[in-house]
C-alpha cells in the first residue's frame, strides 16, 4: 500500500488557479486526487482550469468569495451534488496589505482578517459536517511566516495567520475524534505574485530574505508539494494540530549579519 496515495480522493482548493494553491493542486493531483478549485476572477478561473486540464487533471472550478458564507454554504452544496463529498479541504486563499499599523484603515485590516481567517473557518465548518458523517477528513490551512513572527506593515496579516494557527489547534482538538485530521502548512517566503512587489532585483528586501534564509533562496511553489501530499493522505492519520514551516530554515535561526 502506499501511503501517499489519493487516487479516489477529492481535493477542494481554495484560491487554487494560481501561485502556491495552484503549486500545492498540482502536488494533489499527481498523487491521485481530483481538484476542486475556487476563485474570485473568472478569468483567472479559465486559465488555471485549463492548465490543469492540459496536465490531464480531472479538475473543476467555483467562483464564490469564501467570506461570504450564504455563498460558500450555497456553493459547497452545489460542489457536493456535482462532484461529490470532499475528502480533502486546503485553505489557501488569502490576501495581504502591507500598510503601517499607525496608519493602516481599520477597513483593510477587517478585510484581511475576514479572507484570511474567516473564510477558512467557514470552509472548515462545511466541509466538517460531511467529514463528522464519514468519520475521515483532511483539512489544511495555509498559515505564514506571520504565524510567528511579525513584521512592519503586515499587522492585519500576522494577526490573521497567527489566528489561523490556534483555528487550526482548535478545529483539531474539536474534531479528531472524527478521524479528521487539521494540521497546517507554513510557507516561508516564497517566489509568487503576491511577494512580486518585494522580490524584484534591487528592492532591499529581496536581499533581506536571500540572507534571513538559511537556504539562501526563495522557495518556489513546487517545494510545497511534498508537505501537501503528506498532510492530505494516510501518512499523517496520526499527526493532528501540527503546523509544518516550509521555509528554507527560517525559523530556526535568528539571521545573521548581512557581510556573512
Ligand atoms: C510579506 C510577505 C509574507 C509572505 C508569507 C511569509 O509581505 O512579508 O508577503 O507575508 O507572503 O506569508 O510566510
Ligand atoms: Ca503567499
């Protein structure tokens, strides 16, 4: 038998049709699974769901905003009568604004919030319902560097993915029982249009983290897939409320000079 297996498994991504939730599909869909995707931008929704049927996937898309759960809820049911119970529930989408605290509109920090903490909880709460009946469920959160450590302008982040850290201790504590296993997956920084703006050549922060990484690079969406793979299939039936940084290092070490 090989642990790692999800043929037969269906996989519901949210923000799926690009950047780190379309690295971690991709992951999904080689080892077997059927992908569920979810997305705001209909276009963006056509050319993932064709990049995916292109790769022989057997993938699906829904367009509905996850902090909506009248639309969530509506949509969920839809996905269910459609294709049918999902076995596997990875909370990716998320937003971020980078704004100082001082100065920040209480607005965009609630919108953060509300994508990035909210909507997970929402899709969880769906997805557990059908999971508690089965008695089997995998559910992954995206959670961050942030779920850690803070940094200036990203207050309404780290508050959201240090949120979606205890979400995931709870919902884990809550529903283990069920065999259902919520664990979390933290990406260090990695190469995706939503770190474009502080990655280019010659903006000071991309040399910060090429240095603040023990590994010395960005990571690139496809180091995700490993981690994905493991927490969606047999192999983690056992590991409950972890959250596993994939981030070069980072978090072990408290950086070092940058002439080192
Ligand atoms: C930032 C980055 C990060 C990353 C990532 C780190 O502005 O600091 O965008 O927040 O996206 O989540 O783990
Ligand atoms: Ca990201």
């Amino acid at each position: 038998m090989n642990l790692f297996d999800l043929k037969g498994k269906r996989a519901l991504i949210t923000g799926g049709t690009h950047g780190l939730g379309m690295a971690m599909a991709e992951g999904l869909a080689n080892a077997g699974a059927e992908l569920i995707i979810t997305g705001t931008t209909p276009a963006k929704m056509e050319e993932a769901l064709n990049y995916y049927k292109g790769k022989g996937y057997t993938a699906s898309g829904y367009l509905f905003d996850v902090t909506n759960e009248l639309d969530a809820a509506k949509y969920f049911s839809i996905i269910t009568k459609e294709i049918g119970d999902i076995h596997i529930l990875v909370n990716n989408a998320g937003i971020i604004k980078r704004e100082l605290a001082v100065s920040m509109p209480v607005s965009d920090f609630r919108k953060v919030i509300d994508v990035d903490l909210v909507g997970p909880f929402i899709m969880s709460q769906l997805v557990a319902k059908q999971m508690i009946e089965r008695r089997e469920g995998k559910i992954i959160n995206i959670c961050s560097m942030m779920s850690e450590l803070g940094r200036n302008t990203v207050s309404a982040y780290a508050a959201a993915k240090g949120g979606l850290k205890m979400l995931t201790k709870n919902l884990a504590t809550e529903w283990a029982k069920y065999n259902i296993q919520v664990n979390g997956i933290g990406p260090g920084y990695f190469a995706t249009s939503q770190t474009e703006p502080i990655r280019v050549d010659g903006h000071p922060f991309n040399d910060f983290i090429i240095n603040r990484t023990p590994a010395a690079r960005w990571g690139n969406p496809d180091d995700l897939a490993g981690t994905v793979i493991f927490l969606a299939s047999k192999a983690s039936d056992f590991v409950n409320g972890q959250i596993i940084y994939v981030d070069g290092g980072i978090l072990a070490t408290i950086g070092k000079p940058s002439n080192e």
